[in-house]
C-alpha cells in the first residue's frame, strides 16, 4: 500500500514537471483515486519540499513553481534501496516495460525511475571488505517475482558446502550485507548471508508464496531471538563508552541501569558469552565484566597475550592518548555484525 501511494506520487510530480497546469480532477482521473486523496498527496508533496503551486479559478490546477529548482531525489533512502534491488536503479542490470509492469510500475513513474536512476548510486563495496552477495540480486530478483525456486550452494560455519533447492521469499541489507530469506521444500524459512553463497541457478520449478508472510516482520524476530540465550552478562560501562554502548543494538530482555556520574550497567542474556570476547576487549578499561567470571578470564588472558606482544615487539613512541576515539572507527570495525562472524 504505501509503495502505491509513494509511486502515485512519483506520477503526479512527473506529470507536473511536464505540465504548465494540471486540474485535481484530471490528476485524480489519471490514478484512479478521488480528488480528496490528490489534496492529501499533494499536501505530503509540499511537506516533503516539493514546490508545488495551486492556481486557483476554472481553469486553475497545479503546477511546479518556476522559480524552485525540484531536488531530484524525491524519494527516501528505504525506498530507493527497495528499487536497487529490483534493478531499477542498478546501472548493470536497465529495467525491462515487462519486468516494470510485472511489478506495477507504470510507464509514467519508469520515467522518473530512469531519471532517478542517473542520480542514485548504491556502492555494495567497504573499505576493508567486499560483499561479493550482491552479484546474485539479478537470479534473486527474477525467482522472487515469478515464485520460482533457486537451486543454492552454500558455505557452513564448519567450512564444509552445502546445496539445497530453496524457495526465495526476499532479500534483506543489513550493515553492507545481503541476505536471502528462503525456506527448503519442507519447514520455515531461514537466512542465508550472499556473500557465502557460491552458486545460485535458476530453476523453473514454481512454488506459492504464502499470503501471510512479511519479510519486514520475519526478519525483525529473528533478529530479536540471534543471540538470546539463559547465560547472564554483566558489564560496567564508564562514562567515555557510555554513547556508543548505547547505540548497539540491544535485545529486549537487555536491561540498561544509568547511574549519576554518566557510567552504566548493563546486563545482557546471551546464548554464548564467548563471542562477547572482541567487543568487550576493543573497549580495554572502559568496559569491565563483572559476571561471568569464565568471561572475566578469558578477556584478561586475551589482553595479557596482545600485551605481550606489544612489548616484545613494539617500538618506542608517545603514549597513546586516554580514553577512547572520538569517532566511530569501533563501531565501523565490528560494521554492526555479529562479532564472531
């Protein structure tokens, strides 16, 4: 519903930026809603900076202001990803009348998109890692819209290979990875991470997409359960890491305590305390553990060896400063994945 309302919108500001003048009525005609629901959209139009100017009279109407230049960009990043990924704005993949309308993308609003298309660029590429998953979007983006299965080899956590006829129920980009959300032949669905997906073919085997199904509301609650477990962690966070704690995704079982100099205690239910290991040590005095102690122990011996190291190995130089960076470079290092990934 709400990718029909913004591509409605889409069409009404195409259709301004070619007209001098154009009617409600006329409008509301041309995309099939009543002249009330035109007098909503352009309400939202003019709320988001579109300059759109109401001529009054019999032959009055709307019109784009002459003196305003229209920012190009008119829709929001949320949206703009979801045509990315359908090849929309994918300058290696153009977009086909045939797979537009597949998806009810009107010839008006195709225009827009192909102008869109120039001015929007996704880099699925970091720094300091490649995501090669996204090489599969093309295969994945024909099987979703026709409900036909993928026939999937994939690399385990154990490093062994596994292959397996999946029936793809949409894609999801989380912290610069792509990953696939399908189900087998039998039982629910799962994720799988592109980037250790080394071969995806089509088949023609078609399959029902369940009605029911949310890819938004799946992935929301397997994100909450990633994780969770009985094992109680607590940590004592001092002043100096207090925003950048904060700003980790915690789950809903978390309990964060504030105390009055700023510092913070907070208590995580995780299913395994070892992959806390790397994140809590990046934080060095700024994050202590106070339970579990065989996670106390480890950390300490951790730090004990990198210690070592560093002074056996180091050369003399000015001590480093006290506190922590006053960037983001620690949350741009872990890239909000899993630690241990």
């Amino acid at each position: 519903m709400v990718d029909a309302v913004r591509a409605r919108q889409l069409g009404i500001v195409h259709m301004l930026r070619s007209r001098t003048n154009v009617p409600a009525s006329e409008l509301a005609d041309r995309f099939g809603v009543t002249e009330r629901t035109i007098y909503r959209d352009i309400t939202t139009l003019t709320a988001h900076g579109i300059p759109i100017q109401a001529q009054p009279g019999k032959v009055g109407g709307y019109r784009l202001s002459p003196d305003t230049a229209l920012d190009p960009l008119t829709i929001d990043s949320d949206h703009a990803l979801r045509l990315y990924v359908l090849g929309f704005l994918d300058p290696g993949a153009a977009a086909t009348e045939d797979r537009a309308r597949a998806v009810g993308i009107s010839d008006t609003v195709q225009e827009v998109i192909r102008r869109l298309a120039r001015r929007i660029h996704f880099d699925t590429a970091d720094w300091y890692w490649r995501d090669e998953g996204s090489g599969h979007l093309p295969i994945l983006r024909t099987a979703m819209l026709a409900a036909t299965a993928v026939e999937a080899t994939w690399r385990t956590k154990t490093g062994s290979q596994e292959t397996a006829l999946l029936k793809p129920y949409g894609v999801v980009w989380k912290a610069g990875e792509w990953h696939m959300v399908a189900a087998r032949a039998t039982g629910g669905p799962a994720r799988y991470r592109l980037n250790l997906v080394d071969r995806l073919v089509p088949t023609d085997l078609t399959f029902a997409y369940p009605e029911s199904f949310s890819v938004r509301d799946w992935w929301a609650q397997a994100m909450e359960d990633y994780g969770k477990g009985e094992v109680r962690v607590v940590l004592n966070v001092t002043a100096a890491a207090r925003d950048e704690m904060l700003r980790l995704s915690l789950k809903s079982t978390s309990q964060v305590h504030e105390h009055d100099d700023g510092s913070l205690t907070i208590v995580l239910f995780v299913d395994r305390w070892e992959w806390l290991i790397p994140l809590v040590s990046s934080y060095g005095p700024d994050v202590i553990v106070t339970e579990p102690e065989e996670l106390r122990t480890a950390i300490a011996g951790q730090l004990r060896r990198t210690l070592a190291v560093y002074d056996t190995a180091a050369p003399p130089g000015p001590a480093p400063p006290d506190g922590l960076p006053d960037d983001d470079s620690r949350l741009r290092s872990t890239h909000g994945r899993h630690p241990g990934a």
